[in-house]
C-alpha cells in the first residue's frame, strides 16, 4: 500500500462513508512480527483505520493508534 492509499483510506474512514460489509479478521495480529501481508481493499483499510482510531465519543481520533497502522502499511496488498 502506498502512502498516497493510505491517505485516502484514512480520509475514507473519517468521512461518514458507510464501510459495515468488510471483515477486520485479516489484520488480527497487525502488530506482531509474524503477521503475513494480506491482500485487502482500500475500504477494509479504511474501516481498519475507523474502528483502531475513532474514539469513543465518535469525534477523536488517536493519531498514535494511525501511527501504527501506517507503518504497517506495507503488509497490505491492495
């Protein structure tokens, strides 16, 4: 993924686009050294990003929480 993808998924998932047909079960274990790049949709990026980074109150977003999903960005094959 690159990281112009990257930016419009995340503009996707902050915009009131509705993303509930996308399964999150490929990014299980994102984090761990193990995790095998998966092939995904720029809206299952975006509704990724959505559920990791949107807080509570549904209006702030933790930018740690994207950080970490942009790095990783290279694990999915668009």
């Amino acid at each position: 993924m690159t990281i112009k993808q990257m930016q419009q998924a995340k503009a996707i998932a902050q915009s009131d686009a509705c993303l509930p047909n996308y399964s999150l079960d490929c990014f299980a274990g994102l984090c761990l050294a193990s995790f095998e790049p998966v092939t995904c949709s720029l809206e299952q990026v975006a509704k990724f990003i959505r559920h990791q980074c949107l807080c509570f109150d549904e209006k702030t977003w933790d930018e740690d929480a994207y950080k970490d999903i942009l790095y990783s960005r290279k694990k999915f094959i668009i």
